[in-house]
C-alpha cells in the first residue's frame, strides 16, 4: 500500500487504472486540469473499486494544471505535512491526438513536454523518485521490424510523438541513465522510473460505467465505429485497403483498458521491489488485428451492420505496428487476459449506456 499522485487520472486510461490501484489498496490523489475528462469518470471508477466505504483519504481530488507549480507543489507538501508523503507518481496528464499537434505544436510541446519537466521538479523537491510514465509506441514511427522490440529504431513522425520521445530522454537524463540502450538500466542517483508504451488501447470497464470519452469527432477506430453502431455517424471510412497486410487493412495491437491499468499495478510494484532503475517496456498484446477484423468483430458483438467505405490512406499511417511483449512478461510478470471480443463488448457497453459520454 502507498500513496500515490495520479496525475491526469481522471482520463480514459487513468480512470480506469484508478480502479486497479484501489484494489491494490494504495492511496490515490488525483490531479487533473479535466481539460479532456470529467470529474464523473472518477466518481464512477470511486464506486467500481473492491473497497468499501472509500474516505477522502483514501481518494481524492485535486483540480490543477501540472504546470502550475505553486499549486502542485502545495500538494506534495501537504502530504508531508500529515506525514504521509506522495510515494510515486503515474504520469498519465497530457495532449494525445496526432492530428491536433500539428495544429498547435506550441500546446503540445508545452503541457507535455514543460509539464513532465514541472512535475519531475516538484518530485525531486519533495524527495519523490518514482515515477510510472505514459510513453505511447507512436515513437516507433515507420517501424523497422514487427513485431516491435523495446530497442526499435525511435523516430517519431508527428508533433506529438514528438513530445513523447522527448520526454523519454528527458526522463533518461534524470535516472542518469542518458542515451541507454537497456531495457533496464540502473539508475546511480536514486531514482525509479518506468516508460510504459502503449500501443493501442481500447475497451471499457466492464460494467459499462466508464470508457472512452472522446470530445467532438473520434480519431481512433474504437470510438469511430462505436459511433457508427449507434447511428451517430453515417458510415466508416476505412484509411486504405492496400497495405501491405493479409486484407490490405491497417493492422494494430489493440489492447484493452483493464489489462493496460493491471500492466501500470505490475510496473509500480515491480519498481517499489526492485534498485533504483530505468526501465522501458511495451505494453500491447502482441496480437495484430486488422481494421476490417474490428469492423466484424463489432457487427457480431452489436448485431449491426456496420456501413464503411474505403477512403483513401491517412497521412502518417503505418501498415503494421504490433508490440514486442516478451520483456513485459518477463521484466513485470504481466500478460494481458482480454481478447478482441472483451474489446468490442465492453466499449459498446460503455457507449450504449452512455450515448453522449459523461
Ligand atoms: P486522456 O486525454 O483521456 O487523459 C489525459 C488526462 O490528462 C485527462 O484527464 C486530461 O484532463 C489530463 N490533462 C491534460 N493536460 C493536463 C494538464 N496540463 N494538467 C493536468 N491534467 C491534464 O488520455 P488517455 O487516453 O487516458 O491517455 C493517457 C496518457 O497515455 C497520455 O499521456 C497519452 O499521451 C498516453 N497514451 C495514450 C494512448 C491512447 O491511445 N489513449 C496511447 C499511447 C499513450
Ligand atoms: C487504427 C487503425 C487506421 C480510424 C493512435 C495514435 C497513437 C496512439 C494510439 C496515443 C489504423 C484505421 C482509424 C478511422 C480507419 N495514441 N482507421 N478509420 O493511428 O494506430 O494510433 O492511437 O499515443 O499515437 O496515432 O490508432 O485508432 O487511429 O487507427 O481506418 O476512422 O484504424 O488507419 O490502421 P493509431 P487509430
């Protein structure tokens, strides 16, 4: 049991992690700027924990910008102050979508990239080294080899990738581990952090209560034909059916959003256990699932026909990208348990019983 700073937790992937850290019973603060969530998300997830009667202490919330510094430092020190110091922090707050950081390069260099740096700063102040962060398999860019080891060839192809990769370093230079070519570096100067890339996460929690939320028009598949099941948008543009791929569809590692907040509950014990560390690993299932497979997996799980047409392929694509999960399994002893099916069912749970989100 520890205490722990959620930063960006009350987000698609945070809130569901929030369950999983309850059931551990580590005690959770949540920080969040809700500039992409709902302060309901939390709630919802408060409710879906094993444990009963949750205190204030137990949960809580903290509204703030991981930039603003005066305010996040004041939450490390009040912790202190009750002498029960924030232990490690899981760094989920940040912009995530691809298309967006073209347009506003400057947003993203600064929440993502200033706010990590803002963050660590006020970690370090308050004596705080752990640190679980959300890397994204977006740094591959084009990869050279699928599927695709740790040790991959890093070349982002947009903005926000970008910022991803260079948080990385960064968190590199600060374990004093900079430039490493482990997967597991030792870190001399004390700190613990793990660089978690995700590869695509999709899914809900099972009860439906909470999920995706994405705000004005889906990028991604999942929320894209969920929306589409439910008649909110006409039909799905496939992005090009001549890749080189067994139906000519983009195929992704596509993994659920419970097996990803176990994959963070697996990292944070791992680095609490082990030496002060850097560690790096992917967290996908190793499986690649083309577009057309989701599209029939969501018409059996809906039992609708789900309208597409072929459109031409979206800038920046890649044909495959699929995760190299042996180190996960071997470094962190997680395996994911939920397959394609638990994908589609869940999140269509979570969008038929929430047709406008939170
Ligand atoms: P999300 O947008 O649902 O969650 C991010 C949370 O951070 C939101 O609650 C948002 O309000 C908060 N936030 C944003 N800027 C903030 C700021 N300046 N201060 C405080 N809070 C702030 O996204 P998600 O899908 O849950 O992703 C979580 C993390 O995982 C992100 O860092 C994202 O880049 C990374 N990631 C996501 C995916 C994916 O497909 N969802 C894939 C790889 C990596
Ligand atoms: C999946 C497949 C599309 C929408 C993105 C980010 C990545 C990471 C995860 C944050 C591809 C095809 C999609 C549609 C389609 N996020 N598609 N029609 O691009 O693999 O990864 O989310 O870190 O950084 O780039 O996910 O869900 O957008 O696409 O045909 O309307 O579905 O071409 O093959 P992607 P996605």
């Amino acid at each position: 049991m520890a205490r722990l700073l959620v930063v960006g937790g009350a987000g698609f992937i945070g809130s569901h992690t929030c369950i999983s850290l309850l059931n551990l019973n580590h005690k959770i603060i949540v920080y969040d700027n809700f500039s992409n969530s709902s302060p309901r998300a939390l709630e919802r997830a408060k409710n879906l924990s094993n444990i009963k009667n949750i205190t204030a202490d137990i949960f809580s919330l903290k509204k703030g910008d991981i930039r603003d510094e005066i305010y996040l430092n004041s939450v490390f020190e009040e912790y202190i102050s009750k002498k029960e110091p924030i232990e490690a922090v899981i760094h989920f707050a940040g912009l995530k979508s691809v298309q967006e950081s073209f347009i506003k390069p400057n947003h993203y260099w600064d929440v993502n990239v200033n706010g990590t740096i803002n963050l660590i700063k006020a970690m370090q102040k308050h004596n705080c080294k752990v640190m679980v962060f959300s890397s994204s398999a977006t740094i591959y860019g084009y990869p050279d080899k699928v599927p695709i080891p740790e040790l991959a060839t890093i070349n982002p192809l947009n903005p926000y990738g970008n910022t991803k990769a260079t948080i990385e370093n960064f968190l590199s230079d600060i374990a004093g581990c900079s430039n490493t070519k482990l997967i597991k570096a030792t870190s001399n100067n004390g700190w613990k952090i793990a660089r978690l890339r995700y590869f695509n996460p999709v899914g809900a929690h099972q009860s439906g209560l909470i999920g995706e939320d994405p705000k004005g028009m889906p990028n991604n598949l999942f929320p894209y034909i969920n929306q589409v099941a439910i008649g909110k948008i006409k039909s799905l543009q496939i992005f090009g059916d001549n890749w080189p791929t067994h139906d000519g569809t983009g195929v992704r590692d596509y993994i659920h959003v419970m097996d990803l907040a176990e994959g963070h509950c697996a990292a944070l014990e791992n680095l609490f256990l082990e030496k002060p560390q850097l560690l790096t690993l992917n967290l996908g299932t190793g499986k690649g699932t083309s577009v057309i497979q989701v599209l029939k997996a969501f018409e059996k799980i809906t039992d609708k026909k789900i309208p597409y047409e072929i459109v031409s392929r979206r800038n920046g694509d890649s044909a495959i990208a699929i995760a190299d999960v042996t180190m996960a399994k071997k470094i962190i002893n997680w395996k994911p348990k939920k397959g394609l099916e638990d994908m589609c069912r869940d999140s269509w749970r979570w969008q038929i019983s929430n047709p406008s989100g939170y």
